[in-house]
C-alpha cells in the first residue's frame, strides 16, 4: 500500500501529536501518583494525631466502664451459683443416693423376704387425710424451692451503689451563722 506524501506528513504529526499525548499522559499520572502518596502520608499523621487519642478516649470514658460492670455482674452471678446453686444441687443429689443406697442394703431385703401370714386388706374409699397432708407438704416443698432459686438469682438492689446526682449538683449552702 503506497501513501501519499501528504499522507504520510499527516500520519507523522498525527504519530508525534500522539506520543506527545502519551508522555503528557504519563506526566499527570506521575504527579497523580505522588499527590496520592502526599495525601496518604498525610492521613496517617492526622489518624496518629487526631484520630487515635479520640477512639482511645471515647474507649475509656464509654466502653471500658460497661466492660467492668459487665465482669462485676459476671462475678456475682458465678458466686450465686457456686455459693448457693450447686451446694443445693448437691445436696439433693446425695440424698436421693444415699435413698438408693439404703434400698440395695441387704437388711432392707430381707424385710422383702418376710412373709405375713395373712395380709390385711384395706379397701379405699377415696382420699384420705394422710394424701391430703401429703400433697400440701409436696406443694410447700416446691414452693419453698421454687423460692430459694428465686432468692438466688434475683437482683440484689443492696449491692449496687448509685450516686446520688441531686447531692452532686446541688450547691453546698453555707451557714448564716456566725
């Protein structure tokens, strides 16, 4: 394919314009860059001066204050239920073994191997007074459970000191008398 002469002139500038183009491309890039880098130093020195003490101090004041009310109460609860949950668990546990226990000994077995000559027979009527007797000493008894759980985890107001803000606020009055 054969050009021109005038052609190829145009295709020469035209080149030139574009390489020219190019390296001023290239130029703005370069200082792009370097603003970009300027500004990122810049940010860090603000971050480390300006921004860090703030959080830290925002961590202080709000945060860290909470974290320690949060760690006392994880505290009183642990020693509710170590102090009085689990000796009461524990308790109930060694009781109805020990139950089992006097029911495997062998003199209680032998009581079962005892023959009557003849037993009794009694017939019900209905309920009686020892089942009434019973059943309000098993309510009383759930009662009095279901009472010391509640007793164990409910919030002890004595424990908890509030300032009291109206003392605070409130000038101290000084006596007229002299």
């Amino acid at each position: 394919m054969s050009l021109s002469r005038k052609r190829r002139k145009e295709l020469t500038r035209l080149r030139k314009s574009a390489d020219e183009l190019w390296s001023n491309q290239q130029e703005v890039l370069d200082r792009a860059n370097e603003i970009a880098r300027e500004a990122g130093r810049q940010a860090s020195v603000l971050t480390r001066e300006e921004v860090v003490p703030r959080v830290r101090q925002g961590y202080e004041h709000y945060l860290l204050p909470g974290v320690h009310a949060t760690q006392d109460f994880a505290g009183g609860v642990r020693h509710q239920v170590t102090d009085k949950v689990l000796p009461g668990i524990g308790t109930a546990l060694g009781t109805v073994m020990s139950v089992g226990d006097i029911a495997k000994d062998a003199r209680v077995a032998a009581l079962n191997r005892v023959r009557f000559q003849k037993p009794v027979v009694v017939q019900k009527q209905g309920l009686g007074a020892g089942t009434y007797i019973a059943i309000g000493v098993g309510i009383a008894a759930a009662a009095g459970v279901a009472y010391a759980i509640w007793q164990t985890f409910r919030a002890d107001d004595e424990l908890w000191v509030s300032e009291d803000e109206s003392l605070l606020d409130s000038p101290i009055e000084k006596s007229t008398d002299i």
